[in-house]
C-alpha cells in the first residue's frame, strides 16, 4: 500500500493525481484521469491516505457514490491550524493563500462564509469556485506544510492534530448525510403541549401570550418579555435593580413577575429554536441534517451553520426517534475535562483519582475535602474555570495544596494569555494572543455562572488591567477544553473507524456527547466500540497516562430516554 495519493478534482469532472514520497513529492508520474470518483475507487486498495485541498468539496461527491475514504488529509484544514501556531491566526487559509505566500505573490482572501440553506445539501460541502489549483502548486504547498510541521514546538503531536482535524471533517460530512432520524408528528405534539395553539399571521401562540399577560399584570403595566431592556426597567420601576435577565438571576429575586417571565422565557426560547418554523426548514424526509463544522471554535469545539443542532431542548428530544428495528446508542463522556486537565498536567495525585471509571468527584472529595463532593466539584470546577472569591477560594487553596500540578498547570495558561504570549493544547491548537471575554462564546465556553466565578465578570471593554485578566480566564479555560475537544477528535476517528463493517451510523455529535443509529442487534458492540475509542483516545493523544475516559451509554429508541 501507498501511504499518500494527492487528489485534485479537474475542471470536466476528472481528476489529476500522484502517489507521494515521504517529502511530499510526486513519487511517480502524475496521472489524468477522466472521472474522479471511478480514479479513487479504483486505488482505494493501495492509499493509504488521501491528500486533497479540501474534504468539504471532495468528500461528498465521493459519499454520494458509495465511495468511503479510511484517512485523509485536508490542505485548507493544515493551513488554518499551522497559521494559529504560528501566531498568525486570522490570515486566509486556502491552498490558494497558501501558494501565494509560499511565492511572496498577494495573497487572495478567503471567500465570505455562507449560511446554510435548511434542508438542502451543506454550504459547507459545496465547492468554491475559483477555488482549485494546479496539481503542481497544491503539491507545493503540501510538502511546505510538512516543513511547518517540522518547525513546530512539538512536531508529532502537531501531526496528530492536523490528522485528527482531517478525520473531523470526514465525520463530519457522513454525519450531515446520514443525518439524525426525527419524527415530525412527534415534534407537532411536543409544540403543542407546550406552547398552546398556533395563532394566524405568526404572533405568539397562546401560552407564551398567556404568560406575557401575567408578567404585565405583575409589573401592573404592560411590559414585552421577550425585550430585555424593558424588563430590566420594569424591575427598576419595581425598585429592585438588575444587571440582566439571566435565569439565574432572575431566580434570586422576590417578585410575582419572576416565575412567569423564567417559563416565558423558556418557551419562547424553544417556539424561536425549535419551533413550528425551524421543522418545516430543517426536517425532511424523517432526518434533521445539521451542517457541522469541526473546529469551528477558538477552543477546537465543534459549531454548526444553523439549525441549532447543539442546543436541541431537552424536552424536543423526544422528537429524535430511531428507526423501527434501530436504536440510538447515546454515549456521555464522565467528567471529561477534569480527566483531560490530570492527563496534560501529569499531576500525579490527580491522575491517580482520575484513573477510575466511577464518579471523579466522590474519589477527589475522599482525598482532598473530608468526603464532600459538592466542595471538590466546586474546587476543581473553580480551577478550570477560574474562581475569584468567597468559599471557592478556600477550597481551591485545598486543591493546590493537594493536586500542586494540576492547579499550576491552569495558572502558568491564565498568567500567559495575561501577558498576550500564545497559548496551545497538549496537541498544539494555539489560542490566539487577543484572545479574551469577547471571544468565549465563539469558543463554546460558559456564557453564566453563579456569583464568585469569573463567568459572572463583566464581558469585554474595561481597562488594560481587565482586558488582561479577561484573556487569562479564556486561556485558562482553553488548555483543557481545548484538549479535551483533541481527545474527542480522535475518539471519533477511532469509532468511525471501529463501526465502518456495520450498519451503525454517527448521527450526532457535541464537545461530550455522541450519538450512534444502529440496528437493534448492533447496539451492544457499538456501545463497546465508543468505550473502546475513549480509551484508545486517551492513549494516542496523552500518552500512556493512568487517566481513564470512561462513558455513561444508554441504548434507547427515544434520545429525550438516554437522560
């Protein structure tokens, strides 16, 4: 076997390409041939690993043909990851980019980023016209980034990121064909149930009105629910003064307005999200196609191109049905980032409580706080996300104390992103040096936290000295999440892998989470497959470390079952 081809499609619909050397080169004559799908299938046997511009514009075309690639890797992918470690975050990325620096030549910009188009084939799975270049440049880039590669702090794991964000992509595009079964009627007398009838014309329907009018007659005038700033004033006009409505604190509150507006605002959340509109754009055919884009966040998390694929309500849920005869198997990792945070600390004492499958927080509170779990989840929780008064302080002092590594391993990333240097994952995904409050949303960390958490700090603005701080808590936060979110990238690569002779399909996938559709009869290899990818997972990313990654998997028929 080979262990590289590159790959580019031609203007007809054919498609150029060469075996590789390890230098990156041509390792034999560069072949034309007339189709592209018929030149891949038929090496598929001796490739090894498929090296193309971009997974997004190849790989459908090759699933759509029962074509299905093993590893591949993704040009556009490398150079977005090598311009991050390079501090250099922000420059286009496309293998024309790419070409262009390598010669000194003006460098394009990327294409604007387009929305997705509910129930139709992803945006992010079109081509980009203009986009190809010739087979000979896309070589040259190629064997430049192998040379970037080389350059990095930690090449091999560099490597393995770039592998592991290539093999996201191939997920990915499987899942958003495979797509997540959902019942329509189902969904209909969810919406019901909750929100009342429908009215004409698209105005609210007749809970959401109902508890619209009990807030007014809270406030004893008429005050929009679902405006912000005019609830915010009606409190003040009440005499109780408020920074927001958050749920949390809103619920801290003593004023008859407060039930109704948490439950308006809950509802009128789901009729927005995942209402009567958003099934009729994004349900067809029996499947919810969401458009992932893996790394789509600073942090390496996953997003979606809308469809809210990532915030599916709990009581929607009830709505993701397996087909007859198949089950979902609903696979959540236990505690993952207080296991990611022992494995790239090397923390001993935190290694050793990690290195068990069962509840992380009861064997941290036996060694460190008298059998209390609630103060060492708050503890750990508290470094990893960054505490700044009351009793959390107390007991991160029990945890430095204890676990010394651990907590300096989270406090040398926060004193970094302070003072602006770059910060990496274990496998080297590199925050960029402006990182800071403005940017945790993007990367899919905590909006609200309760007082005393830098998560209730203002966002953005301020003076150097806050700005500063704001990029020390993102940084914080970053170097586990981020490598958590490496681990959850080769967990998947090694359950694709694991699943490709079965009839199981990935589904669904979030930062902890993984859905798999399978056959009733498969259920239980499947459910041994994901806890073997966790483990294999841990391996190939940390290292041999003791830290374990066990998963909670419930197979059900309903997913709102698996909780």
């Amino acid at each position: 076997m080979t262990e590289r081809w590159a790959v580019a499609e031609t203007g007809d619909g054919g498609a150029l390409l060469a075996p590789l050397g390890p230098d990156g080169r041509p390792a034999g004559p560069v072949l034309r041939e007339p189709d592209l799908v018929g030149a891949v299938r038929a090496r598929l046997p001796e490739a090894g690993r498929w090296v193309w511009r971009s997974t997004a514009t190849l790989f459908p075309r090759l699933l759509a043909a029962g074509v299905r690639i093993d590893r591949c890797y993704d040009i556009e992918v490398a150079e977005g990851l090598l311009l991050a470690h390079e501090g250099r975050l922000g420059e286009p990325r496309s293998a024309a980019a790419a070409w262009a620096r390598l010669h000194h030549g003006p460098v394009p910009p990327d294409p604007p980023a387009r929305s997705a188009e509910p129930g139709s084939q992803s945006s992010l799975f079109e081509p980009t016209a203009g986009a190809e270049l010739p087979f000979d440049a896309l070589v040259d880039v190629y064997a430049e980034q192998q040379r970037r590669h080389e350059a990095a702090e930690h090449p091999g794991r560099m490597r393995l990121l770039t592998a592991s964000e290539s093999a996201g992509m191939l997920v990915a595009a499987e899942m958003h064909r495979a797509g997540l079964p959902w019942r329509a009627d189902v969904h209909r007398e969810v919406l019901a149930e909750l929100l009342g009838d429908r009215y004409a014309g698209g105005g609210e329907p007749r809970r959401l009105a109902e508890l619209a009018d009990e807030v007014s007659a809270a406030f004893g005038r008429r005050v929009r629910p679902d405006l912000p700033a005019d609830v915010v004033k009606a409190f003040g006009q009440a005499g109780i003064k408020v920074k927001s409505t958050r749920r949390w604190e809103l619920a801290e509150l003593d004023h008859p307005a407060v039930q109704p507006l948490i439950e308006y605002k809950k509802l009128y959340r789901i009729w927005t999200a995942h209402g009567w509109g958003w099934l009729q754009d994004w349900v067809r055919d029996g499947r919810f196609r969401a458009e992932y884009q893996p790394g789509g966040s600073v942090s390496g998390r996953w997003t979606t191109n809308g469809g809210g694929a990532l915030q599916i309500p709990r009581v929607i849920r009830r709505a993701v049905v397996a087909d007859e005869g198949w089950r979902l198997v609903v696979a959540d990792a236990d505690q993952m980032e207080p296991r990611v945070l022992a494995a790239i600390s090397r923390d001993p004492g935190l290694m050793e409580v990690a290195g068990h499958d069962g509840d992380l927080y009861t064997a941290l509170s036996d060694r460190a706080f008298s059998g209390d779990r609630d103060h060492a989840k708050v503890a750990l929780l508290g470094a990893i996300y960054g505490q700044t008064s009351g009793d959390g302080l107390k007991n991160l002092a029990a945890l430095r104390r204890r676990f010394p590594l651990a907590v300096a391993y989270v406090d040398d990333a926060a004193r970094a992103g302070e003072e602006g240097r770059l910060v990496r994952t274990w496998l080297g995904r590199t925050s960029p040096r402006a990182a800071g409050a403005a940017d945790d949303e993007e990367a899919g960390l905590p909006q609200e936290g309760p007082p005393g958490t830098d998560a209730d700090a203002p966002r953005g603005g301020g003076d150097s000295g806050s700005r500063a701080r704001a990029r020390g808590r993102f940084t914080r936060n970053f170097v586990v999440q981020g490598s958590a979110a490496d681990w959850a990238l080769l967990m998947l690569a090694a359950l694709r892998r694991a699943t490709a002779e079965m009839r199981a399909e990935l589904v669904f996938f979030q930062h902890d989470e993984v859905i798999v559709h399978c056959p009733r009869e498969e259920a239980a290899e499947v459910a041994e497959a994901i806890r073997a990818a966790g483990e294999l997972a841990g391996r190939i990313t940390f290292g041999e470390t003791p830290v374990r990654f066990p998963f909670t998997t419930a197979t059900v028929e309903r997913y709102s079952d698996a909780k």
